[in-house]
C-alpha cells in the first residue's frame, strides 16, 4: 500500500554532510509523523530526528546541531541534512512514517551512510 524509498547516501570523509531522502507512495503522507533512524552493526536501532504532521521536530542529543529534518507533503518527501558528520554516524538510515489514524508504521528500506578518512 505505502512504499517508503531512501536515497542519498554513500561514503563521506569526517566533517562532511550529506543529505538523504525518502520518496513515499501514497495519499495520505500530510498526515504522517515521519521520522529518520539508524542502525549501526551491533547496535540497537535509534531515532534520529521525527518531524510531525504538525512540523514539529526532535532530534536525538546525539545529532543536535548537526542534522536538519524537513518535509516536503506536495512531494511526498521526508529529507535528512546532515553536516559535521562522524564516524559515530556510520550506519544504515531508514524512513519512518506513522500513520497514527490506522495505527500503522511504515518502513524503507534503508540507504548506507559510511563516515570514514
């Protein structure tokens, strides 16, 4: 039914930025919180940033200052910014969309970031 589809990602050097991007399908992406998380090998899956139907954002402590959440609902994409990147930033990053008016998640994929001189 929603189909969630990162880009974006690939190897930058310490200091860098990148910039994902997911594309969803569907009608109802304005009423989505939408989020962005991330998994490192061995580690636990974690939020990133969320941003809501609302606009609001949060962000881990982890990322503040660094990464920027945006919409974009006529495009039906959710963006990721990300400046002064770390090697602790390392990991596959998926999309998140909640649809809380079904009580439904939906995920991407994911897209590699790789943080490495």
């Amino acid at each position: 039914q929603v189909q969630l589809v990162e880009s974006g990602g690939g190897l930058v050097q310490p200091g860098g930025s990148l910039r994902l991007s997911c594309a969803a399908s569907g009608s109802n992406f304005g009423r989505y919180a939408l989020g962005w998380y991330r998994q490192a090998p061995g580690k636990q899956r974690g939020l990133v940033a969320s941003i809501t139907s609302g606009y609001n954002t949060n962000y881990a402590d982890s990322v503040k200052g660094r990464f920027t959440i945006s919409r974009d609902n006529a495009k039906n994409t959710v963006s990721l910014q990300m400046n002064s990147l770390k090697p602790e930033d390392t990991a596959v990053y998926y999309c998140n969309g909640n649809d809380e008016y079904y009580g439904v998640n939906y995920w991407g994929k994911g897209t590699l970031v790789t943080v490495s001189s």
